[in-house]
C-alpha cells in the first residue's frame, strides 16, 4: 500500500519523527497549563529536544553505500567481520579513534592500549552502531566526529591524491587509563 522508497524513508526518520512527537505533545500539554501540566509538559519537551538532536546526530552519522563486511557492538566490545580482516576491539581498551580516506575510501582505524588495530569501513553493514559507542567514550566530542564525517575527503580520480591517506585523529584517551585503588 505505501510506495518501497516512502516505507524506507519513514524507517530511516523514525525515531527523529517520534522524537518531534514527544516534543509537540509536551508543548501541546504545557499550553493546557495549570500547576501539573504546565511543569509536565516542559519536561517532556525537554526530551523530546534531546532526543529528537540525539536522533539527528544518529542520522547524520549514517554513511550511505555499500562496504563489505558486518560489524556488532555488544557489551562495550566492538566485533567487525570483514572479508579479509576482521577483529575486536573493547571499549575500555580503546585509545584512539581515526578516520583514515585512503584511495577514495574512508576507514574506521581504532587503536587498542597494546598496538593493535581494528580497521573498518565506514560503509559497513551495522556500521551505525558505533556513533553509540563512540559517544559512550570520555571526552568524545560527538560534533567533531561528525564534522569529520560530513567532510569529504580527496576526490578518487585522480591518481595523486587516490594513493594519498588523509587522516584525522578523532578522539584520543587521556591520562595512562584506568586506575583501580
């Protein structure tokens, strides 16, 4: 009944479109006023604010495209499942977070405490799960990631710049790590 390309984009803004649903119930409900609705509906137009801007980062964070590989975060730990590589990588042992653009392509490079590295597509199927992921780190400034992301790297058709690597430090842990006393 409702046209493929509509259904997949109502899909895709769903939760921004419930988030503008709360949003305007809350400020439906305050404008009835009197002393219970009044504080309840600010509340809830409170967050249905935050999380209609946490839904817009989530879909600004959603590269389109097709790169192979799947990736799934469960519990703090990051899995990726790629055709010729893969890994995993803890949360808690991750140090460092860059965006590489090599030959046209942009990577996920995320660096564990012991040296090791985790590449991963951008573009990846579930790839989408990390913007919660990331956002979980101390210190992670969520608008430079995606000003990152929204900027684009070298043009690919030209043989110069495709062999190039840009490469952008998006987030670093401080300090020597966890400290138990």
């Amino acid at each position: 009944m409702i046209r493929p390309e509509l259904q997949a984009g109502l899909l895709r803004w769903r939760e921004l479109i419930a988030a503008l649903g709360l949003a305007l119930f809350g400020l439906w409900t305050a404008w009835q006023g009197g002393f219970l609705l009044t504080p309840l509906g600010l509340a809830l137009l409170a967050m249905g604010a935050g999380w209609a801007l946490t839904s817009w980062r989530r879909l600004r964070f959603h590269q389109p495209g097709e790169a192979p590989g799947i990736l799934r975060v469960t519990e703090a730990q990051i899995a990726y499942m790629g055709p010729r590589t893969g890994g995993f990588i803890g949360l808690p042992d991750l140090i460092e977070i860059r965006l590489l653009t090599l030959r046209g392509r942009r990577i996920w490079k995320l660096k564990q405490a012991d040296g090791q590295l985790l590449h991963i597509p951008v573009e990846a199927d579930g790839a989408d799960a990390l913007f919660d992921a990331f956002a979980a780190l101390p210190g992670m400034d969520t608008a430079a990631l995606l000003a990152a992301l929204g900027s684009e790297g070298p043009a690919s058709d030209s043989r110069v710049i495709a062999l190039a690597e840009v490469d952008h430090l998006i987030w670093a842990r401080r300090g020597r790590g966890v400290v138990v006393r």
